[in-house]
C-alpha cells in the first residue's frame, strides 16, 4: 500500500504567487522527502527532511513536518511558469532499511 | 556527476515474451528500487534491493522478478510480460549509510502488445 498522500491531487496557480502541497502517511518514519518530476522524466529530489526536524527550508521552498499528525507541507514561494510540474511526497520508514514509498503525486500548474 | 541509467528509453514486447529491464547506478549506492508509474497511481513500489543477492517485495511483485548479482547493476524481469504490465517503469537507487534522498533514472515506457 502507498505510504504517503498527497492533497490536493492538483493545483493551479498564477505565477508569483505561493503553491502549499500537503502530504499525510500512515507509520513511523525516519524521514520524509519531496520530489518533483518534469513530463514523462525521472525524479529529481527536491528536499529532506528527518523525523526530528521540524522545518528546512531550501532556496524558494519551504517544508515543514508534523509527526504527531503524521503530515508535512511543502511550500513554493514566488512560482514560476518552470515549476509547473509534478510532486511526489516519499516517506523512510524506521529501521534498518531505506526502503522508500511515495504517493500519488500533486500536479502543479503555474500560468504565466 | 551521479548517474542512473535504464537500458531503454522506450520498449515494445509481445504478450508472453520473457523481458528484462536493465539499470545500472555508477554512486555505489547499496540500495535499488524498481517502480512502475501509471496515471492517477503515483509510483508503486515493484521491488527493492538493499544488498547484493538482496531483494525485498514490494507492494506489487506479482508478475516480477529481480537480480542483483552486482552492486551497481539491479535488472527486473517480467517473467511472461502481459498488457497490464504497459507502464513506465523508473529505477532509483540511494545510499543506505546516509540514509539520504533516491537518484532516479530517465524511466523506460514499456508497451506490451
């Protein structure tokens, strides 16, 4: 079963202004991770967060984690028309693997 | 600069034929992970290795197989490649020491026909 869901499935935004995607997983975890995927291309990795972390921030994006509502957020302040994309929440869960699950992804549309 | 790279791009195979998709990671990483992507289903989680000879189901196995007799290489195998099996199909791999994010190939677009 998927770990994480993404919420909302998709968003459409106009350029400039800021796109919130939120992310809810069901177990323990030893980190979460946001990715971000271009049409019909692999991911690309966009920030990490671990379990006893509470906000990071990376250039334009902003993600923050809630381990006792088992949520996080991801903001992308000032979009861009190039940030339109897909984005996948992934989760680690505790323990001795890395094993890594995502979500159904969120799509992003910035209008320029 | 680190690399994941899938054999193919795009692949077309007949309904019954036996095939193999080939990925291959240059970082060292010890973990593998093969995903299928279809639309409105994210990626689900195929099979993942995190060690030579090593291999975890995942959530969806039934119809796969994996090898990983070297470390920088983790093929999957469609045992008798079916039209459900069309998808894209993504390898990742990551580093388990570090426990940090996954590198992800360019996917290969398998149609069965």
């Amino acid at each position: 079963s998927q770990q994480g869901e993404e919420d909302p499935q998709a968003l459409s935004i106009q350029e400039g202004e800021n796109a919130t995607m939120n992310c809810s997983y069901k177990t323990s975890i030893n980190n979460l991770q946001w990715y971000r995927q271009n049409s019909g291309r692999g991911l690309v990795h966009l920030i990490l967060i671990r379990s006893n972390e509470r906000e990071k921030h990376s250039g334009r994006l902003r993600v923050t984690l809630d381990t006792s509502k088992k949520s996080s957020s991801l903001l992308i302040t000032a979009s861009r028309a190039a940030d339109t994309a897909s984005y996948f929440c992934a989760t680690a869960p505790t323990g001795a693997n890395s094993k890594l699950t995502f979500g159904k992804g969120i799509t992003l549309s910035v209008r320029p | 600069d680190v690399k994941v790279t899938q054999s193919s791009r795009y692949l077309v195979k007949r309904t019954g034929e036996k095939v193999f998709l080939e990925c291959v990671q240059d970082m060292d990483h010890e973990n593998m992970f093969w995903y299928r992507q279809d639309p409105g289903l994210g990626l689900r989680l195929i099979y993942f290795s995190y060690d030579v000879k090593m291999k975890e189901k995942g959530d969806i196995p039934e119809g796969y197989s994996v090898s990983r007799e070297k470390k920088e290489r983790f093929s999957l195998i469609l045992e008798s490649a079916s039209t459900n099996q069309t998808s894209m199909y993504l390898c990742a791999s990551s580093s388990f020491s570090r426990n940090t994010e996954a590198f992800f190939g360019q996917g290969t677009r398998l149609t069965v026909v």
